[in-house]
C-alpha cells in the first residue's frame, strides 16, 4: 500500500510539475531586440525596430513611413484612422518589459516629474492627427497599432489572450 501511494504521488507531482513548465513556457518571452532591423511579423519597410516576442504578447516600436504602415495595416485588416481631438489613444510600449531583462534602466519614482517620465517610458499616448487601431477582445488580448506622425514611429502591440 505504501508504495503504491509513493508512486501515485510521484506521478501526480511530475504531472503538477509538467503543466507547470507548460504554462511557464507558453507565457515567456521568447524573443526580443533593440535596434534591429527586421522582424518576421512587421512590415518589410520597419527599421530600428525594439520589440519583445512570445506566444501570448508582441509588442514593438519602430521606425517606418507613414505610407509603408497604412498600406501594411490595410492588408491585414487592420485600417488605421486619424487620432480625433480629445480620443483616449494608447499603446503599450516595449520598455517595461526590457527592464525586466535589465537591457534598460529603471527611472527613479523620487518626485512626481519621475513618476510621469516611467509612465511614459511604459505607454506610448498620441494625439490629434497620429494614426490609431485598436481591437480589444473581451477576454483581454487584441490589437493596437499607432503612428506618431512627428516620429515617424509605428508601434504595433497584440495579445493572444
């Protein structure tokens, strides 16, 4: 009888253990780049590209021309339309996420001016005029594309959730 429940309790713990690993390795962060030039997933015309990639988030920000992004997101299905006066528009950028792998920085939260740069560093808001899709699905993951017309800069964010 004992070891019978020595065995089942060793099977039970590896298969606690397996799904465990599973979860683990289906929500890390498999990939991710500063200043690349290319990634499989974005438009061909992307450049300086600093993104983090997984199987439940991609997000990324990255140079490109206006033009190029449009014609990109209309070909997935995913028009972008002009940011309207007074629209709540925002993205998740890539910075917190590269914290974590300590390939940047941490501001401090000392005074209120510090509290407002990290948020910056950590959300991406545009305004009247810059390009904006979102499609957020009701279990949490989704769309969001954005281009900042006086950057030049696209930033792409998708969840599988």
């Amino acid at each position: 009888m004992k070891k019978g429940c020595l065995i089942f309790g060793a099977i039970a713990l590896i298969g606690i253990l397996g799904c465990g690993f599973l979860l683990w390795d289906f929500a890390r962060i498999k990939s991710w780049g500063v200043d690349v030039e290319s990634v499989e997933w974005l438009p061909k015309q992307a450049s300086n590209i600093t993104f983090i990639s997984g199987d439940i988030n991609r997000i990324a920000e990255f140079d490109i021309d206006r033009d190029s992004l449009a014609k990109w997101c209309d070909s997935i299905g995913k028009s972008l339309k002009p940011v309207a006066e007074g629209q709540n528009a925002s993205i998740w950028r890539v910075n917190q996420w590269l914290d974590q792998f300590g390939i940047v920085k941490n501001s401090s939260f000392k005074d209120s001016s510090a509290v407002e740069e990290d948020f910056n560093r950590y959300s991406k808001d545009f305004t009247a005029g810059d390009l904006f899709y979102e499609d957020r699905w009701s279990n949490g993951g989704g769309y969001v594309i954005g281009y900042d017309v006086s950057e030049g800069r696209g930033y792409y964010q998708y969840a599988h959730h």
